[in-house]
C-alpha cells in the first residue's frame, strides 16, 4: 500500500464512495421492506376496509368493530385509529393545529407494540381524557421537565398525560406524535352523530386472527356484519382484509394515511445499490489484476521459499480485507455526515441509525459484499502464478485477464450510462407534469382552511357567520382578486363517494366518484371549460339541487344523452345535472382521471380560495392575517398556494429523481476512477514505447489516439450494451404515469456522448502527461 500510493488511493476512495452510496441505499430499502415487520404477531394482523362493487374504502363505519367482535370468534383483539382530525391545541398562551395526532382505542398500546419512557398503557386505557405523547412531542411542550402527569388544552378540553413514549421507528406505519382516547372525541354531539351510523367509513380497523383462523372465512364473516350492519340487502358491500405486512406496498387498499411506498422503485433502487458496490468492487479488482504481472517476482520467491498456494491466497485475501476494512472506517464517518442530509431528502428519520442494530446490518451485509467481490478472484489470481504462465498473461481460468479487465469496463461504464439514461428521463417527466395544463389555473391561487369549530368551542351553524363576514371582507381588498369556497384543495380531491344515484343506473352498480362541494365563483377563479350546459349561478337557490359532471363521469356512469337535465342525486339528494366540465387533473397523473361529481352545499365548504392580483401575493396574505385576528381570535391560520400543493403531489417523484440522479454521479465518478488508474497504468507500462514513438516523431494527437481508442471501444460496447437496457427500464417507469413522456432517441445518445466524453477527457489527460515527459527519462532503466 505505501509503495503504491497512488492505487491505495484510488482503491481507497472507490470502495469508499462505493460502500457509502451502497449502504444508504440499502438502508432506505431495508426500512422500506421492514415496515411494520417488528410489531408481534405481524403475520396475523390485517387491516379491514369496506367495499362497494370496484371501489374500496380503507375505513369502516365505527359500530362495525363492536359488532365484529361479538360475531366473529377468530378474532382475538380489534382496535381503530382515527388520525383525520385536525385539533387545536393550546400552548404558551396561542392556539396552534396539533399535526400526527391519532384518536385510537384504549387497547391500541396493548395491540402494537411501543417503547415506553414513562407512564405506562394501562393509565391511558383507564383515563378517557389521557395523552400519550413522543418524546419529542414532550419535549416541546414541557422542555426537560417530566410530562407525566402535566395537562394539555386540545380542542376545548383538558387532557392529562399518562406516558411518554420513544418516537417512531421510521419503519413504522403509525408516525403519530400524540395519542388521545377516540371516547373523547365522542363527547362533541355533532361528532358523535356523525360517527354512530354506518354511512361514514372513516375508522381505520385493524383485527387479530388466531393462529388457527383462516383470512378467506373471516373475511366472509365480516362481509356479512357489514351487510347487516348497513341494511344492505342487495349485498353491493363486502369487507376485505389487507396484512400488515403488505400495507406498506397496497396502492389498491390503502389512501396513504399511513404513508404507502412503492414497491417498484425499492426493487430498483436495492438493485442500483448492489450495482454501485459492484462497480466500486470492479475498479479494485482492476487494479489489482493490472498490477498483478509487478508482484510475480514476490510471488515466485515466495514459492521458492516453501509458501503453499492457500497461504498466498489468505496473504491476498487478507490485503483485500485490510482495503475493505479501512474504506469502512471512512464510510462510517462519510454517512455520519451524510445521514441528516439522507434524512431530510427521503423523508425518513435516520438521524438515530447509529444506536440501532439497523445501520450496522446494513454496514456489516455490505462490507461482507465487497469483501467477496474484491478478494475471490484477485487472491486466486496473485497465488496461481507460475514462470510460464507470467509471460502468456493466462490466468487459472484459462482467459486472458485482460479480457476480463476490459469486460468489467464495459460492465462498469453500462450501469453509469443506464443511470445517466434514467436521470434525463425522470427529469423530463417532472418537467412534463409542471408544464402540462392540469385543466386548470393554480397560479396565484391560494387557499385557506377554515378554523376548527370543535377546536374552538363552536357549532358549525355558529361558524358561518364569521365565515360570511370574512369573504366579504377579503372580497373588497385590492390585493385580492376574487374569493370563493370549496370543500377541498382542487389539486388532489380525495373524499370518494358510492352514494350517486340517476336515471336508468344498475342497481348493483356502484361506482366510486369524487366529490367536490363548490360555490358558483369556482369556475371563473380557476378557469375551468365547461364542454356543455353552465356552471352554478350566484344567488340561484335551486343550486342545492344542480349537479355538475366531468367528462370521464358522463362516460363511466354510462349516463344516456342528452345528459343536460338528466336526473341525479348524491346522498341522497335528488337534483338534476346542469353542466359537464371538461377532465382536470385533480388527482395525480400517475392515475387516469377518475369520475367527478360537483355539487353546491355550504355545509361541505372548509376552504376560502383567494385569487391574488399579480404582484400582490404577499399584501393578499397580510391581508388574509388580519381579518383572521378579527373573525377569528386566537385560532390558528393555516393556508398555502396551489402550486406548492401541485409540487408536493410528486415529492416522491423528486425525490427519486434527485437519488438517481446522486447515485448515477456517483458512478460516474466511480467509474471515472476506475478508467483514471487503468489509464495512468497502461501509459505507465507503455512509456518506453511512447518514448520510442516520440523520438521517431509522433505527434501528441497520435499518442492520445494511441491510448485513447482502447478505452473509447470499450465504453462503445457499453452504450451498446447499456441502450435496450435504459429503454426497457425506463419505459417500464413512465408506465406508472397515466400522462407522461415519450422516450426519444436523443436521451440515449445523450447519455453515451457523455459518457465518450468523460472517456476522452481522461484518457486523454494520460497522453498529455506521458506525452509531456522526457523521451530519455521513459528510456532510461532497462
């Protein structure tokens, strides 16, 4: 090592850029194949939701737990959680929304498993107005000071906490920050009324079979307390179980409350982490056989000496293990400083790896990698020499090792290209989604939610008036152009319903359509077409009973034409459809655009949507704080603009692309390193040649040609080798999209200009370097 300095080097910093980049990867992916593996008796858990014809439901109505558990004998334990609740808790004298708070039952902590500071479960089950909070919940609210025992104002009531608890694992579905008793939620009357029918299924449910219970015959038995349950005697209802173990992964049967993940990009990312310890690997291994023919001489007369094949194997190995265990060190320190970063990139709270056992499993199934990869091959080649075969350049495989150098290049600069590949179309398709009309006008959009009127103390019929006064209030500001009021965000509408009725339906059709309550200024403010009849009109009160449809809505309900005036109710209210909007994304666009229905109920309305003047975004917002204070003292003011909510809707996307796009420079400069040492090696073993060359006239061009074109051939087999590839992985990508790009010639042949580039730069440095030295010096030593 210290007689090489300059191949230490370029081992060491390879293998430990290699093994950093690996190991974060493996660690994202190891969490992401975890989830919620740890907790007891995972295998038996399922989550029960309801559906209806196609459609499912990731909730169930809150009786069903009670009654599923008298009917049902196969169930050991049931419990729920309901974390679609935005309380308002109290806190140094202000009023803030409390995020990741989760209502659940009093067996929850006898359920799952968690980690408890202080207190312990059995308070919280015994005390309907308990609080378990995480540490670092606890820590905000009471500093270092203990927190079991101290009270907390939420939502107009006083809770007291029972226990503290570890915060969550990042492998864990739950990533809630405070736990409150669903019976207290039940003591607002409204609330309770709304929850105690078996209309509203917003009860995430989760059961315990025996061991000896089978999923199939509970989840006919369930269907059954279902049907019974709802009075469904068409029997459209029926329950389904997804596991826990599977949760993670469901797209089909979970909304992603508990933050699902996607099963594809894990795959390619835990092959991407193998494929960059790989070429870090490759470029040892290179180096190693490269500089093999220069240690023949140590080798033979070791053998002289009485040394056996397998003790010169175990020298090697041991070389090779020494190189592996040092690049570890610095690895270790390289992700110390990389984690938080990791962290805040992918979303995941890695920052406490290092006192957990995952990090070193994924640091110990690493090292033992590269150790593999870079021992077997170069230690049984350094122990095989004999004189002949020194001079043939045969190795015990019987092959020039120098076609195996040349095929590991080749192996090495195809993963860089495939990356490179897979980096432009990414961002193409981010840039496509940003710059495809979504069918309506999100700039200078902004919405704000309204208070919590159980949060504060208030009815709902008590709301509206402040409600009113503020719109009108907002309305004759100048810095506002328009106001206007719906029931969501327009850029991702999730409530789904099954309750649509019209003329000439199925009656055992039961499709699942969005549903959007907005007021008759909806259309203008976001400029939405209208493809036939109108949209509602302002001070109309027929509006109650109008209905306005998309265009995919109109065709999946197979609604007969003309579809002006057909008849049609939502819940039960009887009305008729007076417009057909043209399709808008209000989903993401991995998604085709789903069914819509748009009605007009002030009841449903939880969102102002204010049109800024242009210029004036920030006097809207100071004006949108100060009629807060005004209506609405003390209560907390939540709002953001709907291009922000549009980005946030593809921040996996992102996130993804950005990781491709680390990982792909981090081959590139892995393989960089690897072509820099064989390049530096063959003009080093060339250099009484390229003396010669110079001596007898050879230009400088001539020279880098010399050592050039070698390496340019292979990298040309590589973008042979590496194109199919990038086509096929990348086409396989963008069929998640619904709306997406097109694969063009140019992202491939950018990608293997590049990688010529890179090349010719490097190789190219070499021939100056050896072309600059003096012919008599390359000549001198023979």
């Amino acid at each position: 090592m210290l007689h090489n300095p300059r191949m230490t080097a370029l081992n060491l910093a390879g293998l430990t850029v290699g093994m950093t980049a690996a190991a974060l990867i493996f660690l994202w992916v190891q969490n992401e194949w975890s989830f919620d593996r740890y907790q007891p008796d995972a295998n038996r858990v399922h989550a029960v939701g309801e559906k209806a014809g196609n459609s499912f439901f990731e909730g169930v109505p809150m009786p069903f737990a009670a009654a599923a558990r008298k009917a049902m004998p196969g169930i050991l334990d049931i419990t729920r959680v309901d974390a679609d609740n935005r309380p308002i808790i109290e806190a140094g004298g202000q009023l803030e929304y409390a995020d990741h708070f989760a209502y659940v039952d009093p067996n929850w902590f006898d359920f799952f498993s968690y980690s408890f500071i202080d207190g312990n479960a059995a308070s919280f089950a015994r005390n309907p107005f308990g609080l378990v909070l995480t540490r670092s919940e606890a820590q905000k609210y009471f500093g270092k000071q203990a927190a079991v025992g101290r009270t907390l104002r939420i939502d107009s009531m006083n809770f007291t906490v029972g226990a503290v608890i570890s915060d969550p694992l990042p492998n864990s579905s739950f990533q809630y920050s405070a736990y409150l008793p669903i019976t207290a939620l039940e003591t607002n009357p409204e609330r309770r009324q709304h929850d105690e029918t078996w209309d509203n299924s917003d009860f995430r449910t989760f059961i315990r079979l025996a061991p000896n219970a089978r999923p199939t015959t509970i989840t006919a038995g369930l269907t059954r307390v279902l049907q019974q349950g709802a009075q469904d005697n068409d029997h459209v209802l029926s329950a389904g179980l997804t596991p826990l173990t599977a949760m993670h992964f469901d797209h089909a049967h979970v909304d992603g409350r508990f933050g699902t993940g996607n099963a594809q990009v894990v795959t390619i990312f835990a092959i991407l982490g193998f494929l960059i310890l790989l070429v870090a690997c490759i470029n040892y291994v290179n180096l190693t056989t490269a500089k093999a023919s220069q240690r023949s001489k140590e080798v033979s007369i070791r053998k002289i000496v009485g040394a056996a094949r397998v003790q010169l194997f175990w020298q090697f190995a041991t070389e090779s293990a020494l190189i592996s265990g040092l690049s570890l060190v610095a690895s270790l320190l390289l992700i110390r400083l990389c984690l938080p970063a990791f962290a805040q990139l992918t979303g995941k709270d890695f920052t406490g790896a290092f006192s957990t056992p995952l990090l070193w499993e994924v640091m110990g199934s690493t090292l033992a990698g590269a150790f593999i990869l870079n021992s077997i091959y170069p230690a049984l080649l350094l122990s095989s020499f004999n004189p002949l075969n020194i001079f043939r350049g045969v190795t015990i495989l019987r092959l020039k090792d120098v076609y195996l150098r040349k095929a590991l290049v080749v192996l090495q600069f195809t993963v860089a290209i495939l990356l490179i590949t897979a980096t432009v179309v990414i961002e193409r398709q981010l840039r496509y989604i940003q710059s495809t009309n979504p069918g309506f006008d999100r700039s200078q959009v902004m919405t704000v939610s309204f208070p919590n009127h159980i949060g504060l103390g208030l009815t709902s019929d008590q709301l509206k008036g402040p409600v009113r006064a503020m719109t009108y209030d907002l309305g004759t500001n100048s810095g506002i152009e328009a106001v206007s009021m719906a029931s969501q965000p327009v850029v991702y509408i999730g409530s789904r319903t099954t309750g649509a009725d019209w003329d000439g339906k199925d009656t055992s059709f039961r499709p699942q359509v969005g549903q959007l309550s907005a007021d008759a200024g909806m259309q203008d403010m976001l400029k939405l077409s209208l493809a036939a009849g109108r949209w509602f009109r302002a001070g109309d009160p027929s509006n109650d009973q109008n209905y306005i449809l998309n265009q995919t809505a109109v065709n999946d309900l197979h609604l007969r034409q003309p579809v002006i005036g057909t008849r049609f109710s939502l819940h039960g209210v009887k009305g008729t459809i007076v417009g057909v909007v043209k399709d808008f994304h209000f989903r993401s666009m991995h998604e085709k655009t789903p069914p819509l229905v748009i009605f007009n109920d002030p009841g449903w309305w939880q969102y102002f949507y204010l049109k800024t003047a242009p210029g004036h975004a920030a006097a809207a917002v100071a004006a949108v704080q100060e009629a807060w204070k005004r209506y609405f003292p003390g209560a907390p003011l939540r709002y953001s603009f709907l291009d922000e909510q549009f980005d946030q809707l593809y921040r996996q996307d992102s996130i993804a692309g950005t990781l491709i796009l680390l990982f792909a420079a981090v081959a590139v400069v892995l393989s960089s390193l690897g072509l820099f040492g064989l390049t530096a090696f063959a003009a080093e073993r060339r250099r009484r040649e390229i003396g010669i060359r110079k001596v007898l006239g050879a230009s400088t061009l001539s020279l880098g040609s010399l050592l050039s074109r070698e390496f340019v051939r292979l990298v040309a087999v590589a973008i042979l080798a590496a194109t199919p590839l990038a086509w096929w992985a990348t086409n396989t990508w963008l069929e998640g999209f619904a709306y997406r790009t097109r694969l063009s010639w140019w992202m491939f042949a950018l990608s293997g200009i590049l990688a010529l580039a890179i090349t010719l730069l490097i190789t190219g440095w070499q021939a100056l370097r050896a072309a600059w030295q003096s012919p008599v010096r390359n000549l001198r030593g023979e």
